[in-house]
C-alpha cells in the first residue's frame, strides 16, 4: 500500500514552523531567522520514501491583526491550508500564551483534517509548563496527538515523523519521488537573499523589502570553473530605506552582498557572482500589482 498526504504546518510567527519543516524534510528549505514573520508565501517540501509520499507545506505565522495588504496575503496562504490539509500540524511554542478564543484556536476546532499539537522549543522551557501546556491544550482542542519536541535540535522529530507517515491516508505520488519542492531554484536565491537583509538591517528594513532575481546565468570563470551571475533587486518602499541599505559609503549593501553570496555558494555549490541594486517602489506592500507581481 501507498500512503500520501498534505501535513500543513501552521501557528504565530517565530513558533519554529520553518525549523520544524527543514527538520522533517532533512533539507534546508525554508529560510529560518530569529524575527518573526520570516516565511512569507506557503512553500512545499516534499519528503518521498518507497511507501509513501508526504507534501508538506511551510506557512506565513499567523498575523492577528493585519496591517497591510502583504499580511492579509500572508494569512490567506495559511487559511488556504485548512482546504487541502489531509493533517494540520499546529506548532505552539513551549511557553507561548494563547486566549480561548484566538481566531488560530477557532479554525483549528472547525478543522476536517486531524489536528496535533507540536509543542516547539522545549529546550527552553521546564517541565511543570509543559505538562500545563498539555492540559490546557486537551481541553481548548480535539487533538489527533501531542508532540512535545525541540526542532532546532531535532529532539522529539523522528517520533512526530514516524505518527505522520503511519496517519497518512492511502493515495498515489503527487510527485515525482526525487523531487524535493515546488518552487524554482530562483525562489530560493531570494529567499537567501532575503534572510540575509532580515540578519543584517533591524527596525522596519526586513518589513519593508521583497527581493526579485532579475537574472541568474550560469557561466565559466576564466579558469574554466563554473560561475553562477546572479543580478538582484532589493525593493523597498522608500528612498531613505533604500539609504539605510545602501549605507555609509556603500558600507552595508557590501556587506549584505558579502553574507548573501557566501550563503549562495553554500546552497547552490559553485563560486557565485552577485550583483544587488536596490530599488524603490512606493508602499509596494499596499500596491496589488507588486503584491501580485512578487507572488503574494
Ligand atoms: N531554542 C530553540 N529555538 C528554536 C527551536 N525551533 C526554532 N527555534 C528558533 O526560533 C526562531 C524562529 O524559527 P523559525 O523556524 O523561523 O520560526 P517560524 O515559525 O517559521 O517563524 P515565521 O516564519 O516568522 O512565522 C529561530 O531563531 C529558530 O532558530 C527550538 O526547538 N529550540
Ligand atoms: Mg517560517
């Protein structure tokens, strides 16, 4: 027998769904950074073995209160999930607090597909807040399981994989076997990109850009090795963000174009050229055709 299914990951932002995803796929997919709201659209992650097929999808954290067009996508990927998910997979951060009737708890009650509880960062917390976490949680929701595990130290994943791939109903390959995502190799050289502006600029700066890859050539230094050219734009949404990025004497965007090309060489294995133009586009996150244009 086959089994496949869709195991969706939701939850707030910074709760380790990301981390948890990578964790379980084996792969490094999804950008991870200490800030919330890092993951932006939903990304697949496709883990394949003889027997079965598990289509896992990575999501935005959940935005209670919306504040520009971009957020209100970003929720719509995750309101998405609860149509296709065969199981949800909601990761609570150990000593994250939730009110009875957050929005997150509603849609989980009304959930068709099955809901765990994946209890994230236990590494941090202590013993008597996990067992009330448990409690509290058996009584807001009808759980399918409870995953109390650390993703980042890969503590408790095995087990949760195992639940997963035993709970799958039957079906074919959705994919092919040694596939590992939908998204093309240009996603992930912004994502990169991406993560290394959230890394490097603070306050507003990671909020306020989106990162387009304007071409991606793969070519031969003139010893003969292979060299990917990368030219991006960094969009922001006003001229003195575009500043801040720049920096003093071109100082920053050097510097961000020095972490992000190592980063690149790293995922894509072959000596990089990086080219980063920074460019301004007015309040792009409100503006649908650049929310549109930039996949949202
Ligand atoms: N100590 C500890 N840190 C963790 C664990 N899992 C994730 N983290 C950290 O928590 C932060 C957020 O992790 P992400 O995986 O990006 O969280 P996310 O839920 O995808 O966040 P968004 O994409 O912003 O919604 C990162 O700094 C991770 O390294 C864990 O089990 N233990
Ligand atoms: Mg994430």
């Amino acid at each position: 027998m086959h089994r496949s299914g869709f195991v969706n990951i939701i939850g707030r932002p910074n709760a380790g769904k990301s981390t948890l995803m990578n964790a379980l796929v084996g792969e490094r997919m999804s950008i991870i950074t200490a800030k919330p709201q890092t993951t932006r659209h939903r990304i697949i992650g496709l883990l394949s073995g003889e027997d079965f097929q598990i289509v896992f999808s990575d999501t935005p954290g959940v935005i209670k209160d919306p504040a520009y067009k971009m957020q209100e996508a970003m929720n719509r990927f995750v309101d998405s999930t609860f149509e296709d998910a065969d199981m949800m997979l909601f990761v609570v951060g150990a000593d994250e607090e939730y009110e009875d009737d957050d929005p997150i708890v509603q849609q989980l009650s009304n959930s068709k597909a099955p809901v765990y509880l994946i209890l994230n960062k236990i590494d941090l917390s202590d013993q008597a807040t996990i067992i009330k976490q448990i409690e509290t949680w058996q009584n807001r929701l009808n759980l399918a399981g409870i995953f109390p595990i650390a993703a980042l130290h890969k503590q408790g994943t095995d087990g949760l994989l195992k639940t997963v791939i035993e709970n799958l109903p039957e079906g074919p390959a959705y994919y092919p076997k040694d596939q590992l995502t939908d998204r093309p190799e240009r996603f992930f050289v912004s994502e990169i990109i991406r993560e290394k502006i959230l890394e490097n600029y603070h306050q507003e700066i990671p909020y306020s850009v989106e990162v387009g890859v304007e071409s991606f050539k793969e070519t031969k230094t003139k010893k003969g090795d292979d060299l990917i050219r990368i030219r991006a734009e960094i969009y922001v949404m006003r001229p003195t963000q575009k500043s801040i990025i720049i920096g003093k004497g071109g100082s920053s965007i050097k510097q961000l174009g020095t972490d992000a090309r190592k980063a690149l060489e790293t995922f894509l294995e072959t000596k990089v050229f990086l080219d980063l133009h920074v460019k301004v586009r007015d309040n792009w996150r409100d503006d649908d055709q650049w929310l549109k244009r930039f996949g949202y």
